[in-house]
C-alpha cells in the first residue's frame, strides 16, 4: 500500500501539512507545485505539467537533481492536476492520494481543483486534499477518520444527489438522508466523539472537516 503527495500551484502549505506530506511514499508536483513541494521539504519524485509557471532555471535544476519531468503541451485538455492525478493513480499499489496546495490563487483555479479531486478514481484508492486547513474527503462509499471534539465538519454533495448518506461521532447524525448539491442540510456539523463515520449508498460527497486549531489559526 502507497501514499500519494501530489503538489498542485496553490498557496504555500501549512507547517503541519508539510510534514503530513512527507511521510508519504510518492511525490508528485504539477508544475508550479514543485516550488511547494521543496519548500516544504518534500523530495519529489516526479514533475509533471505544461511548466509554464516554473522559470527554465528552476526546471533545470529539478532536472539536474535527478527528477523525472514529464512536460505536456501548454495547449491541452486537462489541467496540471489532472495530468498529475492520472500518474498518482498509476503508482503501484497507491491506496490513497493526498493533494496539497490546492488554496490560494485564482477563485476558478480553486474550483477547478475540488472538481478535479472528484474524478473517478481506481477502487480501493482515497482521494482526499488540504485545503486552507480543512481536509477533504473524497467519499463514494466509506471513509473513517479522527478529530476532536468541537472540530466543525460539513458534507457536500457533488455532481448529484448523495443518497444514503449516514453519519457517526456527529452532533447532529444523518441516518440514510439524501443530500442534493443545492442543499445546505450538511453544512457546518460538529464533531461529538474522537471518531468520525460517514458511509454512502450512491453519489459524491465531499467530507470537509475544519480542526479547530486550523480555524483559529485562520
């Protein structure tokens, strides 16, 4: 089993993110994300993107440091992130990919990232990403997770109707509801106990919960 980095060309990471990041078993940067991923400390293992937010020096040296490049045409079809995502999917044994970087920026670069995030993926792989100091969560069927008592947590459907949705460890539980993406009924939870459970019948959910040290840091 593998964890995934992947450093997209958002605003720097947090301090406690970086050291998430480097604990994992593969790195990948798209394009402006290598710059991320160094500085926060991360050794990547590989580049991938149109490179036109990397000066030639910066790729040069990423080069010179052994770094596999995979340069794509400025004009194509999908983003750095995409382009970065479909390799992270393709790393052996990878069960989770994990995306920083993701805030800051262009408003519509943002959303085209979260977006991004909730392209199919290959069964049995969790895709989740840090956004802010919030922690998303890709969900299609299970996702188990800890926080602390107080940490607020909002659930958004995507894409569709999530239906089944049932929660655990919430103040507020959902048991088989369904959330329509126009709906706010998911919006701003609380978490009761150190466990978290959110389990889905059918549809997209992100799961987004917001530690209350990351939002007094805000």
């Amino acid at each position: 089993m593998a964890t995934v980095a992947v450093f997209t060309g958002g605003a720097a990471v947090r301090s406690e993110e970086a050291a998430l990041a480097r604990e994992a078993d593969v790195v990948i940067a798209a394009d402006r994300g290598y710059k991320l991923a160094v500085a926060a400390g991360c050794v990547v293992d590989l580049l991938v993107g149109d490179l036109d937010s990397l000066s030639a020096p910066t790729v040069e040296r990423a080069a010179e440091a052994g770094v596999p490049i995979e340069r794509h045409p400025i004009d194509k079809d999908q983003t750095d992130l995409e382009l970065a995502l479909t390799y992270a999917c393709a790393v052996p044994g990878v069960n989770r990919i994990v995306v920083f970087g993701a805030a800051g920026g262009r408003f519509d670069h943002m959303l085209a990232n979260i977006a991004v995030l909730t392209a199919s993926a290959p069964a049995g792989v969790q895709v989740e990403a840090w956004v802010d100091g919030t922690h998303i969560f890709v969900v299609r069927d299970r996702v188990v997770f800890e926080g602390d008592r107080g940490d607020t947590l909002t659930l958004l459907a995507y894409g569709g109707p999530a239906r089944g949705v049932t929660t655990s460890g919430l103040r507020w539980p959902l048991v088989d509801a369904t959330l329509d993406p126009s709906s706010g009924l998911g919006v701003s939870n609380e978490l009761v106990d150190s466990r978290v459970e959110v389990t889905v019948a059918s549809g997209v959910l992100l799961v987004m919960h917001l530690p209350q040290a990351s939002s007094n840091a805000g």
